[in-house]
C-alpha cells in the first residue's frame, strides 16, 4: 500500500525499482508514466504492498501467462487510477470508451472515477460504507489506516481471454490498522487476514488498453470483518451495529477507540 503521507506532492519521477517488485526477483508492475505525468499525492511506493503481496499470496503464475499479464496491467492500472488525477495522463485506459460498473449497477466513465476515485466507485453505499460521504482522500485515508501493512491484490485465473477477459480475483491483507465507519466509530483490527474473492470481465483492446470494466463482488465480504476482526486494548470501548449500521446497538465483540486515522491512499 503506498500511504499518501509518505508522499509528498514535490517528489515525481518515474516508479523505482522497489515498487516494481524487482527486489523480489519478479516484475509484477512495470508502469511508466507519460511525459510530464503529474503525481496526484508524489510519486508512490510500493514496497509495503509488495511484501504483503509476495508473503501471501496464493499463486505463483508462469511468466507470459495469461494470468501473469492481467496480475500486472491490473496492478498498473490500479496505479494510475488511485495515483494520477488526470484522466488526460491515463494510458492503460482508453478514456473516450472507458466505463467501470460494479455488480451489474451504473457505469461510471473515466472522470467520474477520477474525481470520485476507485474506493468509492467499487464499494458503494452499504450498512458500513457510505461513498457520498466521502471523497477521494477521504476513502484513500480510511483503507491507508485499515490495512496499515499493505492491501494486495492478485490475480487467481483468466476464464477467457482478449477482448473479452474474464478472470477471478483475490484482495487480500491484515487488518493490523483502525477502520472508521460511516458513523465515525474506529474498529481496531486485531490482525487477522481479510480475503475477498471477486471477478471481473474486462474488455481490452488489441493492444490490451482497457475499455470497459464490469466488476462483481459481495462488499460485505471486505466490511464486516472491519467491524468484527477487532481487538479489546485500553481506551476501547465495546460496540457493535445492527444490519441497517445502527451504531447506538450496543453488542460484544467490537472496539471503539478515538484515535486519528493514518493519510492512507492505494493498494494492490
């Protein structure tokens, strides 16, 4: 996970070779920015997400399998989508076709995502989450602070291939960190590994620019464990929601504390 506090907006420049995973003997994110690319927070790092990802995850694909090329246009994808503001700079997307939908829903175009950012496009409004409330720092601040170890993500099997690229998909890391709900109450994890399975149909181009994205997953499957993998320590209080995310339903098992959240901003 590369935190936007560690960023600072003076520091651009091309990816080094630590984000790219070379240390771990394997490319898995080979991004270059288009000349002139402007950082949205600084230029990222991705060595914490890298070694969650390299620690974790559960398979190793051959080099030049379909499987090994979606883990890294995804990865860079992710990069431009969390980490360049504008759309103009985007190249692993075409922006004048580009939609992303989540669970069959309304499609968002490229400046809309941009401008609302990846977190919120893809989760949504749920008893836990709400993505109106909050804006693109915002979402990026909250899972910074969740998943204070890195928020991998990995590429499980290709269905089908171009144009149509159907594939699973695992997101993956410890919720070591504070996650703050709609309602502002703070859940301190208590370390346990968060897995969330989905699948994506994406439709490329001949040159595998991304088109369009139609990403299916249970939201719940990331936000309950938030509110439930939690840890009691000092200053904690006991609490707990209803379905509907009624936070005055007070029940065992989660913690409240009051401590500020980390600048967090992408993962994968």
């Amino acid at each position: 996970m590369a935190i936007a506090s560690e960023m600072t907006v003076a520091d651009q420049g091309p990816l080094s070779e630590e984000s790219s995973g070379k240390p771990y003997g394997e490319v898995i994110r080979d991004y270059e920015a288009l000349p002139g690319t402007k950082w949205r927070f600084g230029k990222p790092n991705y060595a914490r997400v890298n070694k969650a990802y390299f620690q974790h995850r559960s398979k190793v694909h051959p080099e030049g399998s379909l499987e090994s090329v979606v883990n890294k246009l995804v990865k860079n994808w992710e990069v431009e989508s969390h980490h360049i503001a504008d759309p103009k700079q985007w190249k692993t997307m075409d922006i004048s076709k580009f939609k992303a939908a989540l669970n069959g829903g309304p499609a968002a175009n490229a400046q809309l995502m941009a401008d609302i950012g990846p977190y919120n496009l893809l989760i949504g409004e749920t008893s836990q989450y709400s993505s109106a409330a909050l804006s693109f720092e915002d979402s990026n601040k909250i899972f910074g602070s969740t998943f204070s170890e890195g928020f991998a993500w990995e590429c499980l099997e290709v269905l089908s291939g171009p144009p149509n690229v159907a594939f699973r998909w695992r997101h993956f890391g410890k919720f070591s960190g504070t996650y703050t709900d709609k309602k502002g109450i703070k859940y301190q994890g208590n370390g346990t590994m968060v897995d969330v399975v989905g699948m994506c149909i994406a439709k490329v181009n001949d040159k595998l620019v991304i088109e369009s994205l139609d990403i299916y997953y249970n939201p719940d499957d990331l936000l309950k464990p938030l509110t439930t993998q939690v840890k009691r320590g000092e200053g904690e209080r006991a609490v707990g929601t209803t379905d509907e995310g009624d936070s005055k339903n007070v029940k065992s098992g989660a913690c409240c504390t009051s401590g500020g959240t980390q600048n967090g901003c992408a993962v994968m």
